[in-house]
C-alpha cells in the first residue's frame, strides 16, 4: 500500500497542468464557433420571422374570402370582404359597403379601401417590424360573394396579383399570389 502512495504522489509531482498557450488556442476556438453560431443564427432568425408573416398573409386571405363565402349572421349582408395592404407593413380588413344605403344590389360598390367610411374597416394587423412590402403593386384585393368573384384593385380586368415580402436589409423575400378565381400560393 505504501508503494502505491509514493507512486501517486510522485507521479503528482511530475506531471505539468496546461500551458497558458493551450488554454488559449482551446478558449480562442470556443470562440470562434461561438461567434459564428450567433451569427447563422440571426440569419435563420430572419428567415423564420419571413416565413412566419407569409403565412399569416395567406391566413388572413383565406379569412377574409371565408368571411365573403359565409356571409350569414349579420343583419346587413355586405357587398363583399377585402383585404387593403398598406407600406411599409400594415393590412386592413374591410367590409365592403355600398356608397349608397338604398342598393341592396351592390351596383355603387367602388370595390376599394376608403378610409374615410369607418364602417367599412373590420381589422387592422401590423407585420413584424423586421419585415416589409416589396414593390406594392396593389392596394386591395376584394372578395365577392357566393363563389367568391375576386377583384384586384377594382380592376376586373387584372387576373392575378403579387404581394411582395422582404426583410428590412432585402436579404430575403417571399411572394404571395393570389389569382382572380380566389386561388392562394405561396412562392
């Protein structure tokens, strides 16, 4: 047993710790990784956040031509649903009103957002500070009922629609399509 203590004790006293330059080359690559771990996070971040209001864009059209399809409850039915988007990153649901009390026929709907008819805004929903509208190229999409017949702008003519989403920075974007026969994709 006394063998065996002298040789712990020995060999204790003969064995070096760490060198101050081992210790650090090993803290100056903990950092390294670390750093460069925050940074892909950030990234992916961004990307998640542009993913997340895509879709919340896509849900709220899918609501809004939900609300023109089941038009039922209200005591005035109204002459559709639409969604008015707004830069840098604001959209607005509004319950499209005839400018007209007595036209229960919708002939004097202006198929548009008017702001100054307080009666005609339902929601407002703000995307995440970090995120913004590419190239607007359109004000309102509206939703007509029964099938729902989908206007652009108040233009029949227009057959589909793009709404642009991008980071602040314009790293990223995301596209959102949504075509006259009520069709929604994503890009």
């Amino acid at each position: 047993m006394e063998i065996f203590l002298r040789r712990i004790l020995n060999n204790s006293e003969n064995e070096s710790g760490f060198t101050i330059v081992e210790l650090l080359v090993v803290f100056g690559v903990i950092m390294l990784l670390t750093t460069g771990f925050i940074f892909y996070n950030r990234a992916s971040e961004r990307q998640l956040i542009l993913f997340k209001e895509q879709v919340k864009i896509v849900g709220v059209l899918n609501k809004v031509k939900s609300l023109a399809i089941a038009t039922y409850g209200e005591t005035t039915v109204p002459c559709g649903y639409g969604v008015h988007f707004e830069a840098p990153n604001k959209i607005i649901i509004f319950k499209e009103i005839p400018a007209q009390a007595d036209d229960l026929a919708c002939l004097s709907v202006d198929g548009v957002y008017t702001a100054a008819n307080l009666a005609e805004k339902q929601e407002e929903i703000l995307l995440d500070k970090t995120i913004k509208f590419k190239e607007l190229q359109l004000r309102d999409i509206l939703f007509i009922p029964p099938n729902p017949l989908v206007i652009i702008d108040a233009d029949f003519s227009k057959i589909e629609a793009l709404i642009k989403i991008e980071t602040l920075n314009g790293e990223s974007e995301r596209i959102i399509k949504v075509i006259n026969s009520g069709q929604i994709t994503i890009q």
